[in-house]
C-alpha cells in the first residue's frame, strides 16, 4: 500500500511523534493507522502527545547580534536537567541564529529537530517567544544575556538612536535586572491605567484622606506604579538618583524586547 503524506501527517498529529518516525511505523505496517499507532507504541514513542500537555515552565533563550539585527528565541521544555543539556542550548542557539539572519519564520525549520529532541528527551518542548529588532540607519543595536547554569535564562536586546553601544549595552543591563514591561507610558494599554487609578482611590480613600488632598495622592501614587513598569522613567539601576530617560541625555530607544526564562 502506497503511504502518501496525508496519512504520515495525520499519524504525527494522532501521536505527536516525528514526520520519520511516523513515516517508518507506516511503512512497517503496510499503511494500516491503527496498527502504526501500536507499532509506535512498542517502539516507546507514541507517549509524545500526551507531553504536550504538561506544563513547559523551564526552558533556555539564546540571543544572537549579526551586524545590524539582532534575535531572541526561547526554548520550553519541563525540566532544568533538559534545559541544561548540550543538546537543548545548542539547538536555541542554532533557532536564533537562523532567526537573526532569515527572520522569525526560520523557527518552522526546526520543527522535525525539536519534535525529534520531544521524543528522545521525553519531555514537552517547543519554542516560545521569538523577537527580531534591526537598526537602521543612525542606530546601534546591543545585546546582554545572563546566564545559569550553562545556559541562558534572561536575554535583552535594544535599538538605540542618538547614542553609542556602550550606552546600548548600560540600557541593555538595566533592562535585564529591572524587567520593565513597557517602553513609555503611553505604551500602557488604558485599561490597565483606569483600573490601577480606581484601585489607589479606593486605597486613598480607605486610609481617610482629605477629600481635597486626594487627587494630588491619586496622582503621585499613579506615577510611582508607572515608574516600576515604564523603561525611561524607572531609576537608573546604576545611579538611582536619575531615570533612564535622564541618562540617555538626548538618545531614543528604538524598540527593545526582553526574554526571561519562566516569566
């Protein structure tokens, strides 16, 4: 019987197994689903599927600068004994790699090597956040990685205009240890304002405040929740009497992206 790619793909999406071993427990079966499947199972890597649906909350990123570019993948998977591996580290750095030179759609090369390593190393792996920042002209783009046990756990990448790679690199630090959630305070989605500002009302006012004194301590009290999200008004981690828009002393963050392993 003649195996046809329909039936290798729906063998892979029944067991979560690769496109060759699929592939083979066909061939050894003459085509028959339902014996493949057992065959699989003998074989020890049918139990893939039922991986996917456990909790990846370890994993690795890698962050890779080529000239102008520069990528952050991350890798998911269960276990930080799989998350330090050889195996696993090399194969997130082979993603972003590929990924600063072709783009983010690289990712899908790799899909039959991560479903081979989901099968080997028996755990669930797939790659999580992906990001591609390039600088343009009159820009620098800078990279940090922080890494634990040999492999990396917290990677950022910015694009800064107006200033040097050194400042770049400070920036890129910063970020790494103060994990802003977003760039500038328009940046945060309305929504998220609103509710806060009910919430330190509420709080304002249960502490019984002066009614006349309240929208002053709504306001300040607004601004210190933005200066813990917001990049360039938090506290420049080296010299916390200045923010970070105060240190770039004219420079513009482009854009930035931060990966941190489990958050």
């Amino acid at each position: 019987m003649a195996i046809t790619a329909k039936d290798v793909q729906a063998l892979r999406q029944s067991t979560g197994v690769g496109m060759m071993d699929a592939k083979k427990a066909l061939e050894a079966t003459n085509g028959d689903m339902e014996a493949a499947t057992q065959w699989l199972r003998v074989q020890g890597l049918a139990s893939a599927a039922k991986r996917a649906e456990r909790e990846a909350g370890e994993g690795a990123v890698s962050v890779v600068r080529d000239g102008n570019v520069a990528a952050i993948v991350e890798m998911k998977c269960e276990t930080d004994f799989v998350a330090k591996s050889e195996e696993f580290v090399t194969l997130v750095d082979e993603i972003a790699a590929r990924v600063a030179a072709e783009g983010e759609g690289a990712v899908a090369q790799f899909q039959d090597q991560i479903e081979t390593m989901l099968t080997t190393l028996k755990e669930n792996i797939s790659v999580g956040r992906v990001h591609r920042l390039a600088a343009g002209d009159g820009e620098v783009v800078e990279t940090y990685i922080h890494q634990q046990s040999g492999r990396g756990v917290n990677a950022v990448a910015v694009v800064l205009k107006g200033g040097d790679v050194e400042m770049a690199h400070e920036i890129c630090v910063h970020i790494a240890f103060a994990k802003p959630q977003f760039l500038k305070r328009d940046d945060v989605p309305s929504d998220q304002v609103e509710a806060e500002r009910k919430t330190v009302e509420e709080i304002s006012r249960n502490e019984g405040k002066p009614e006349a004194a309240l929208p002053k301590i709504i306001e300040g009290r607004l601004n210190g929740w933005f200066k813990e999200r917001v990049l360039l008004e938090q506290s420049y981690v080296k010299d916390e009497k200045q923010s970070i828009e105060a240190f770039l002393n004219g420079a513009t963050i482009v854009a930035y992206a931060q990966v941190v392993v489990g958050g």
